[in-house]
C-alpha cells in the first residue's frame, strides 16, 4: 500500500493554509469535513472531475489541512482539527463561523 506524505504542521505558515483555502472547491471540501466526520473522496460531488478533485485535495494535504489515508482501493480523507486547532487557535472555530456565513 502507499504512504501519503502528511506535513508536520509546525513547519506549515499559516499563509500557505490560508492559499490552500483560496479555491471554492478546496474551501468546500473543508466545510464538509468541519462536522468531524471522514469521507471518501468519491463522495464528494463539487462539479470538477476525479484528477481535478484529486488535485485540489493534494494541495489541502500538503498545507496540512486535510489527512488522507488510503485503505485499500478507498482514500478516507478527514479534517485535521485537534492539529489545527493547536497550531492555530480559533482557527477551526473561524472556519465552523465562516461556514455557518456561507
């Protein structure tokens, strides 16, 4: 099985989380992991085709937004909240604010 590399989020600035929150379909696919729960990455329906989505949840792992853990021919992909919130405080509560805007 592959590794998937996830970033120590003591390493990540938070100006790189806030680019990676730049693109409508990346800041959706957070807000639908604010509710804590995990998904597929097949679930999620944002109107972009599977390498597009693919994509965009690369650049959300890489800013150490999102844990993707593939399981067999699945990838469970969850919001790192606990780590945000530790790195960032109140960070996770503005984007729940955010969301809760629209």
């Amino acid at each position: 099985m592959r590794t998937v590399f996830h970033p120590a989020l003591d390493d990540i600035p938070l100006h790189q989380v806030m680019n990676a929150l730049g693109s409508p379909v990346r800041l959706a696919v957070v807000n639908a992991l604010l509710d804590g729960e995990v998904h597929q990455g097949s679930e999620f329906d944002f109107g972009v085709a599977q390498s597009t989505l693919s994509h965009h949840v690369k650049i959300l792992r890489e800013a150490g937004l999102v844990q993707n853990d593939p399981e067999g021919t699945r990838c469970l992909l969850s919001l790192r909240a606990v780590e945000l919130e530790d790195r960032f405080p109140g960070f996770v509560e503005l984007l729940r604010v955010m969301k809760a805007a629209g």
